[in-house]
C-alpha cells in the first residue's frame, strides 16, 4: 500500500478536532511516526499545540486486530494512577472522518530507546534504566482493575490457555509459509500449559523498552504506550516477554541482547530481573518459566507472521513490515529453544 493511503485529510481532521477535542485551535500538519508495525501514528502539529494521533490501518483486518478503542479505554482508566501514560482526548468512532477509528492523545516529550542495550548511557544508567522499567511493570501489575473501571477489560482466568488458543488462530489466519519450529509450539505448548494459579492483573501485551517513554535527563519512565494488545491476564506473561530481549538476536527490526556481556553494559542479567521484579511486585515467579519464555516466543511469532500477512496484502503501516514477518521462523525457533532449555 502506497504512503498516500496512510495520509490523514488534514483540513477535515481539523474541523473535526475543533468540534470534538476542547482547547484544539487548527490548522495542523500530521506526520506519520516511521516505526510501529500495526497501529499507523502520528504527530498532530496544530495551532493550539503537539498531539499524537493512533488509528486503526485502512485496509482489510484480522478480527478483533487493531483495537484503538481499547487502547483509549485503558489509557483513559490509567491516567492519574502510579502507571504513567499519555492523557486519552478523544475517540472517533465515525470512519468517514479520515478512513478508520482512531483517537488523540497528549503528546508526551520524552525520550525512546529503541535498542534494549542501551548504547546511548554510561553503564549506572543502564542499570537505573532497567531499574525503572521493572519497577513500572510492578507498578502495572499492581493496579486495582476493578477500581479503574477496568473489571470487565479481559476474561479473567486460564489466561495461558485462552491466549494460546486465540494466537493458534490468528497464526492459521495470516500463515503464508510452513514453519517447522511453530508447528512443534503449536503442539507441544499446549501439552505444558499450567493450571490457572488464580492470579489476573493489568497486562501489557508488548511490554519491552521501545514502548516506553523516559525523561531526556533521569531514569524515570514518563509514559508507556502501544496498549493494543493489553488484557486482564497472567502477570508473569508480560515478564516474559520483557526477557525475550536477553534472547533475542542484536538485529533488527526485533533486536535483542543475545551475545552481548550484560555485566559490562550494567544490564541485568534474568535471574536478577526475576528477583527484582519479584521483590516490587510481590508476585512469585513459581510458573514454568521455560513455558512462560516459549509461549512468549510464540505469541510474538504468530504477531509477526500477521504482519507479514498484512505486507502481502499491500495495508501493514511500516517499511519494515516484511522484515518482522520473517521473524516468525526465528521467533519460533527461539520458543522452541527456551522450551527445551530454560
């Protein structure tokens, strides 16, 4: 799909936001964010300030895919809690505005770090860096869902269970090729899948360091972003899939730590992780963690091969969408390695 079917209709999104979002004064100008491979974003520069637009892709969908609704649920239940995020404005359910819902939230100004190694700070702020994101993912995890408005967000229970079965789907839905290593994840993980130990809280979804917006000058995380794919479900899902990194490859579009010396960076290494975020939060990491790291794996294979589905059908929203999709076969085989060895 060419840039032009992501250009937002300026003059009539203006008019809109005039009527709709208080305090908005236009013209604007919108530009689209480069990275990101579902949810297409953009800076809304207008007249009355900075403003950061998300809306669902044009183009044919998975079911239940791109929920931007979603997003500016939890964003708008979490504003003024101990989770920092960026104040929900408006939603705009009416497509006809600029092509698909999507909705405006206050641009935060900070700093993104897109590569969890860090190069950019000495090795003490390193440590102090992931200091704070463990400390905002207990934070997460610690929410009162029920006094957030947030009881209903996701079924709660079995959530292992249910989100193998629903990420089995969306993976036969967008499969394009066989991959040998997810097929074996497709049949194994189930067979390992643990009894509901009863604990729900907030989920993330896609909790790693790119989606989390820090200070320019302190270790202190000023908003995390992308909910998308955020649920009631097992907090230790998202734990896992933050150590997917140590794992990972140092490449992209996906890059990781995997191969680096993580004392001399001051990056935790997992076993410190683990006890840290189990000290914050207060929650055991008494799980299969092998499953829990595998099932992270697959989750986020099954995601890149839908990105390489929405390539093949011209509506992904990043040039780099067809490099994520052939992650699936690394992704999976990284699961079935995890599976395997711990």
């Amino acid at each position: 799909m060419s840039a032009d079917a992501f250009a937002l209709p300026e003059a009539v999104l203006a008019d809109y936001l005039a009527q709709h979002v208080e305090g908005f004064r236009g013209p604007l100008t919108a530009s689209k964010f480069k990275g990101g491979q579902s949810n297409p974003t953009y800076r809304i520069d207008a007249a009355s300030g900075r403003y950061v637009l998300r809306r669902k892709p044009p183009g044919a969908l998975l079911p239940s895919a791109h929920a931007v609704d979603r997003e500016f649920r939890v964003l708008r239940a979490l504003h003024g809690s101990a989770v920092p995020v960026a104040r929900a404005l408006h939603l705009c359910s009416d497509e006809s505005v600029i092509g698909s819902m999507f909705y405006l939230m206050e641009h935060v100004d900070g700093r993104v770090f897109w590569d969890p190694a860090l190069p950019e700070l000495d090795p003490a702020s390193r440590g102090a860096h992931y200091e704070a994101i463990v400390a905002t993912l207990a934070a997460l995890h610690a929410v009162d869902v029920d006094a957030v408005g947030l009881g209903g967000y996701g079924k709660p229970g079995n959530y292992f269970a249910r989100q193998l079965a629903r990420w089995s789907e969306q993976y036969r839905a967008s499969e394009t090729q066989a991959i040998a290593a997810m097929e074996t994840l497709l049949l194994e993980l189930p067979a390992r899948c643990p009894a509901d130990d009863g604990r729900v809280a907030l989920v993330h979804g896609d909790y790693r360091v790119d989606n989390l917006m820090f200070a320019a000058d302190a270790p202190r995380v000023l908003a995390l972003m992308d909910w998308e794919l955020s649920t009631l479900g097992h907090p230790l899902a998202d734990l896992g899939y933050l150590c997917m990194a140590l794992r990972l490859p140092g490449q992209p579009p996906l890059p990781g730590l995997a191969g680096t010396d993580r004392a001399a960076l001051g990056i935790p290494d997992e076993a410190a992780l683990l006890r840290r975020y189990s000290e914050l939060s207060g929650t055991r990491v008494d799980t299969d963690w092998p499953f829990v790291l595998a099932f992270s794996f697959f989750r986020l294979a099954a995601i890149a091969q839908g990105v390489a589905k929405r390539a093949q059908q011209g509506n992904a929203s990043s040039d780099q969408a067809r490099q994520a999709g052939r992650m699936a076969d690394v992704l999976a085989q990284l699961g079935v390695q995890a599976l395997r060895d711990g």
